[in-house]
C-alpha cells in the first residue's frame, strides 16, 4: 500500500491541474492528459517512470526503488473508452514483454 501511495504521489505532483491519475485495478492506473497527443503523452508518462524510479520510498532498510511499465493510447474520435482501454492495455503488455520499466505507445485505432 504505500508503495502505491509512494507511486500516486509522485505522478500527481509532476502533472498539470488539468491532468487526472486515477487507480485501476489493484496495481494499475490510469493517467489521462487531456489535448496531448500519443508522442506527447508518451514523453510524459517517460518522464514519470524516470521520476519515479530515482525516488526511492523510504523504508527502515533504506529505500525501495520502484519501477513501471506503461502502456500510452490516443483516442481517436470516435473510438469508445473501453476499446482506447484495451489498446492502451495491449502496449502495457508489450512493453512488459520487452524488458519491463518502459514506456510504449499504442498503434492508432483502425478505422471503421
């Protein structure tokens, strides 16, 4: 749990106020960055996997470094939540195939 805390706290405080970092499931979550692009968002979720991973959580051992993988999707306009979710999901995983602590955009949804 507080690696968790530890993990939330240092995503909120390096995103905008227009930014959101929501917990879902038990070890996930999601960041939403309203107006970015898939690059863009890819730079930033970068940058807090970096963040994170140079600061430690103080434990009485001294300190537990911690380490992401994260999976970057752009909606397209008229693809549903659950599908932008899924595709999202699906760079996560390849990004864990890959080596795991890396950043990986999703292919743009096809069009209907």
């Amino acid at each position: 749990d507080q690696a968790l805390i530890h993990l939330a706290t240092l995503v909120k405080s390096a995103l905008r106020d227009t930014d959101v970092v929501c917990r879902y499931g038990g070890e996930e979550f999601v960041v939403i960055l309203p107006g970015s692009e898939v690059q863009g968002a890819q730079m930033v979720v970068d940058r807090l996997r970096v963040k994170v991973e140079n600061t430690p959580l103080p434990i009485a051992s001294g300190g537990l470094r911690i380490r992401f993988s994260a999976g970057v999707a752009e909606s397209s306009g008229d693809e549903d939540r659950d599908a932008l979710l899924k595709r999202a999901d699906g760079a996560l995983y390849a990004a864990k195939r890959a080596g795991r602590n890396r950043v990986f955009a999703a292919h743009a949804a096809a069009a209907t």
